[in-house]
C-alpha cells in the first residue's frame, strides 16, 4: 500500500511521506531539526509516525521551499510569524527577468560622454 492508497487522516512512515513529497528521508530528518512544528510521533526503535497536521506542514514546508523560493530561514521566520497555512502572505517578489529591460535607443546615448567618463576613470584608477 502507498500513501496515495492510505485513507488522508491515517498517520505516515518517513518512507510513506517521503515518496509522496519526492524528497529523501534525511531531507525530512533535516527539516525536523530546522522546523520545530514539524514533530512527528516516535515509537519504538525510533520509528517515526507523521500525523496529518505533519503531512501537511511537511507538504508546505516543500512548496515554499522548491516553488515559491524560500529559503530554510525564510521558511522559519514565516512559520513562526504565520503558522496557519491560509495566512501567509503571497510569495517573495520576484527579480525582473532580464528581457523586460529595454536595449537603449540608437543615438539615445550620448558616446562622447561616456568616453570622457572612461578616460577620467582610467586617470583615476592609475594614481
């Protein structure tokens, strides 16, 4: 039985979640020493059990962190500022790509300017 087969509100291995997340089971130890929220059960021989709470800060901890561009510290800050899921802010503003930026008008650019800034950075760096 996969976790896709598993009725939403049973508990999950570490194998279970982390088939269904796509990323390794130390990928998960990891961000339950970065992510205080996320604490699984553990039973015997360390065996851990996550919760549905755990499933899905697990799954919003991966969004933020593989699609909206976070970083672990960002993800800390913004668990910590808004735990629930529905009030989290929108994403982080992306940069420009570079294709909006315009290549400057022939003639626009004044040459001879540039020359003289050219030559009197070049003065400057050689004394």
């Amino acid at each position: 039985m996969t976790a896709a087969d598993k009725d939403p509100e049973a508990f999950r291995t570490i194998g279970e979640l982390s088939e269904e997340l796509g990323v390794a089971q130390h990928i998960l130890r990891y961000w339950e020493t970065k992510f205080p929220q996320l604490r699984p059960l553990q039973r015997a021989g360390n065996r851990r059990y996550y919760r549905p709470a755990d499933v899905a800060l697990a799954r919003r901890i991966h969004h933020l962190l593989t699609n909206e561009g976070y970083t672990v510290r960002g993800v800390q800050k913004l668990l910590r500022e808004h735990p629930k899921a529905d009030e989290a802010p929108a994403a982080p503003a992306q940069a420009p790509e570079p294709a909006m930026f315009s290549a400057p008008v022939p003639g626009s650019v004044d040459v001879e300017r540039l020359i003289v800034l050219r030559d009197r950075l070049r003065d400057a760096i050689a004394d």
